[in-house]
C-alpha cells in the first residue's frame, strides 16, 4: 500500500521507469509532440487540472505562482476537481501512482499544488 506521499512526478516526455506504478497525465491539454502509444500512460485525468482560464493567465505572467496556488487549491476543492482528487487517493491504495506532466519546470507547476493537497487528504492508514 501507498499513502499520498508516495505520489512520484515525472515529465511525461520521459520513458516509463519499473517503479512507477499506475502512470497518470494530469495536464488538461495533450503534450505537444507525443503519441499515446510512446506516452505509456494508464489514463488521463484532465478534470484534476487547473482550469483553461487559470492555467492561461498564469502562462501569461497575470498571476504569480503564490497566487496561482492559492486559486487552483480553490479549484481542487469543487466537486469536479474533488471527485478526481479522490480517484487520485483510491489509486494510491492499490499500487505507486506517477503524476505526468509536460511542462518544463514541475517544481512551480500545478503538480507541486497537486502533490501537497493529496498529502493533505485522508489516504491509507490516516
């Protein structure tokens, strides 16, 4: 079993390692370049994505990244973005999950917000 902290991050550009688990693309838009048959991915989990809008304005410098964090937490906590929050954790208890992303810099992505509110949310043993 896992627990939320056991979410790994990886760019989805990069070949799928033994360890990974469940491989799971969280970006609401396709990777640019990338066949679904070289992405290896399980599934893809658009509605745990930052909205169209908030993603757009923070690409385009209208938002810091702090400001950034602090509407995609409100977003996670909708019921759409929730439900896929949940599915998230209900993976994590049957095997390791590996969050995919395309963007260069998942350090000050939405994947980083991601991570810390599923480490927050009840999981396995807690």
């Amino acid at each position: 079993m896992t627990s939320a902290a056991d979410f790994r991050v990886r760019r989805v550009y990069e070949p799928p390692e033994a360890d990974d688990g469940r491989r799971v693309l969280v970006d609401r838009l396709w990777p640019r370049g990338l066949s679904k048959e070289r992405a290896e991915l399980d599934e893809w989990l658009k509605d745990v994505a930052p909205s169209g809008g908030l993603r757009k304005a923070y690409h385009a410098g209208e938002l810091d990244f702090e400001a950034f964090e602090a509407h995609y937490r409100a977003e996670l906590a909708e019921p759409d973005h929730a439900a896929a929050v949940g599915h998230l954790l209900d993976l994590a208890r049957a095997s390791a999950v590996t969050l995919l992303t395309a963007t260069k810099e998942p350090d000050r992505s939405h994947v980083t917000v991601l991570v810390e509110h599923l480490k927050q949310r009840p999981g396995p043993g807690r």
